[in-house]
C-alpha cells in the first residue's frame, strides 16, 4: 500500500529529473560544440542539427519496441533501465573530447528517452480516463519546473566548465535511478500483460496498429505537427538568444528557468480548469492559436526586453500537449496504454526526426557570414507555420473522443 502512493511521484520525480539534467545542458552546449570542434556559431548551429537529428532517430525507432515491451513485462524494468543508462551516457558526454564521442552519446539519449511513452502508460495506469489530462498536465508543470532548477543550475556550473553541467545530470539521473528501484512499484496488473511482437514494436507496425483505432492517425498527426513546432524552443533557443542578443550562458540559463517557471504555473493552476471548461480539442486549439502569436513575436525580436514579452503566449500554449496526449490515451483499452503512449512517442519521434533539419538549419543558413540577410528570427517563422497546420488538422477532429 506504501509503495503504491510512490507511483506517480516516482513517474514525475523520472521527468523532472530528465528535465532537469536535459536544462542542465543546454546553456553550456553551444560552447561545447565550439570548443571541442573549434566551429563558429553558425557552423556549431549546424552541427547541433545533426546531432538533433541522430538523437530523433533513436528516439523514433526506441519509442514503439519499448512501449511494447513494458505491455509485455511491465513499466518499472523499462523505466529503471532507461534511467540507469541516461546516467551512463551523461557521464560519457562529460568525458567526451570529440563530436563523435558526442554524436554517439546523443543517440543513445534519444534511444532512452523513448521510454517516455512508457512513463505516460505508468501514469494511465494508475489514473482515469476522465482525470488524464490533469494528470499529464502534472507531467509538463514537472517538466516545467525541472526547466526552472536545470537552466539556472547549468549557467552557474558552467562558470566551472563545459563540463559540470554533464556530471551533475548524471547523478540526478543516477540518484532517481535508485530512488525508483527503492520505492516504484508495477503499475501494470499481470492480467492486462500481452505477447511482446515485433510486428508492432517498430515505426510501421505502430501506425498500422495506430490506423487500426478510429481517429487516432488523425490525432498523432496533429502531435506530429505540433512537436516540429514546439521545438524550436530546445533546439534552437542557446543559438537564437546568441545571435540575436550576444547573451551569455548565465543568462540563457536565466531565461529558461523563467520560461520553466512559466510552463510550470499554466499547468498546474491552468490545464485543468480550462480543459474542463472547453474539452481537450478547444483547450488545445487556444494553446496554438497563442504559440503561433508567441513564435511571430520572437522572429522580429531584436532587444533582449522583448524576449520576454511573449511568455504570455508560452503559458497557454502549454495547454496544447497534455490535451493531445489526453485525447490520445482516451482511444487505448487498458491493454494497450502502453503501445498507445508508444505511439504518441512515436510520433513525437517523428517530428523531432524532422525538427532538427527544418528548424535549425534556416538558424545556420541566417545568421552565417555570407548570409544575404541577417535574421536569427527565421527558425521561429518556421515553427509558426507548423503551428498553424497543427491548428488546421486539429480543427479536423472529431470534437467527443471516443472513451
């Protein structure tokens, strides 16, 4: 009885952390790329896209075979095994002196973070249908307040090095390790165990599985859309802030831990009550509408004051994701959470396999020497195109999901 109340505080302590040590990161990994590749920005903006783009693939191919493998032997060897390794490849970051040794341990990141549709499934589990959305709003205001400790705590530790960042995630990620393998029970029943099968546990077996329930390709190809947009964010934020206002790590560490403080207040004051208010499908349809007019504000923004005039708009667009994933979870029976939530990793897999190119790539070509045009903003234009063609195919959907 004890170890059952630790399931969903274990579930979001797990992504806290990986937030956390993911924020830890970021403020310095600009300046890693430079250093140890010896690159200019524009050049490292460039590279950072490709190891984006590596890490996506792992996460695309990771995501289906390990939510079919924790319906098949449970939620907690997935998550303590993916947790276990994430230390590991953080320690080997640290000691990393070369891109490839870079290169290699970002993919294994993205091979461990598809166990994320595995967490998801934890949290259906142990939840019902009709409170899902609240709960996986507790999901981004973890995230959120992981993005408000990591940030801050990797632009102090940089002054110490590149490399601090990379050792102190490694023991969050070895600390929660153990905390879970203390106190994290299963929260699969036996009962609802299924085969394991490689015809579903790959990227085409999931959409055929996904095609087989009615609106759910439909409902995954707006969370495909939406995670390309919602990326510009991690993936292009320590160059955009750079190039476009010359900020330091202490200060790029600054302002996600503010922007982490904002995500974390929408979700747990916000979410519910505006679901509840409009259903999932209108709920998510105001968070685009307000993304699309946060990401336009920061294409033209050229004084570091205006770089946080549009946390308005990042508050409420945190609505869009716990909604998609709601409206998602509710087409799985019990027996096929963990393949659903697999599934909306999947296809956040696929739009972070695209992200990286689509995104930053417009970043490098803008902001390079012999660029015909200055503009750090092109990455956020981008992402404000995609959107608007999430809000036109989320318009498409049937507004009562199916239970």
């Amino acid at each position: 009885m004890i170890a059952s109340k630790h399931r969903v505080p274990f579930i979001l302590a797990t992504i806290f952390i990986d937030a956390m040590g993911f924020g830890l990161v970021m403020p310095v990994l600009p300046q890693l790329l430079m250093h140890i590749g010896g690159l200019d920005l524009s050049h490292a903006i460039n590279v950072g896209s490709w190891m984006g783009l590596c890490m996506a693939l792992a996460t695309f191919f990771a995501a289906p075979v390990i939510g079919n493998l924790s319906d098949r032997f449970g939620r907690r060897p997935m998550l303590l095994a993916a947790l276990g390794l994430l230390a590991i490849d953080y320690l080997v970051m640290a000691a990393a002196s070369s891109l490839a040794l870079l290169f290699v341990s970002r993919t294994l990141s993205g091979g461990f973070g598809g166990s994320y549709g595995a967490a998801q499934a934890a949290l259906a589990d142990s939840t019902k249908p009709e409170d899902r959305a609240r709960t996986f709003g507790y999901v981004s205001a973890a995230f959120g307040v992981g993005f408000v400790v990591g940030p801050a705590i990797g632009g102090l530790l940089g002054s110490l090095g590149d490399r601090a960042p990379f050792i102190a995630a490694a023991a969050l990620a070895g600390t929660n390790f153990v905390y879970g393998l203390t106190v994290f029970p299963e929260t699969l029943p036996p009962e609802r165990c299924r085969a394991f099968a490689w015809s579903r546990a790959n990227p085409l077996g999931a959409l055929k599985a996904a095609r087989a329930v009615t609106g759910m390709t439909a409902a995954a190809g707006v969370l495909v859309l939406w995670q390309i947009a919602s990326l510009v964010y991690p993936l292009t934020w320590s160059f955009y802030t750079i190039a476009a206002f010359g900020w330091s790590s202490q200060m790029i560490g600054a302002s996600l831990a503010i922007v982490g403080c904002v995500i974390a207040a929408s979700q747990t004051l916000l979410t519910g009550p505006m679901v509840k208010r409009f259903g999932e499908r209108d709920a998510a349809t105001i968070g685009l509408i307000a993304a699309t007019a946060a990401f336009l504000v920061y294409a033209f923004a050229r004084t570091t004051w205006m770089a946080f005039v549009p946390m308005l708009g990042i508050a409420i667009q945190s609505l869009v994701q716990p909604s998609l994933m709601a409206m998602l979870s509710r087409r799985a029976t019990p027996e096929t959470q963990g393949e659903v939530q697999g599934i909306a990793a999947m296809a956040m897999g696929v739009g972070s396999v695209a992200a990286p190119l689509i995104l930053t790539q417009p970043l490098a070509w803008f902001t390079a020497s012999d660029a015909p045009v200055y503009f750090p903003g092109a990455a956020f234009i981008v992402a404000a195109t995609f959107a608007l063609l999430a809000l036109v195919r989320l318009r498409g959907l049937p507004r009562v999901v199916p239970g």
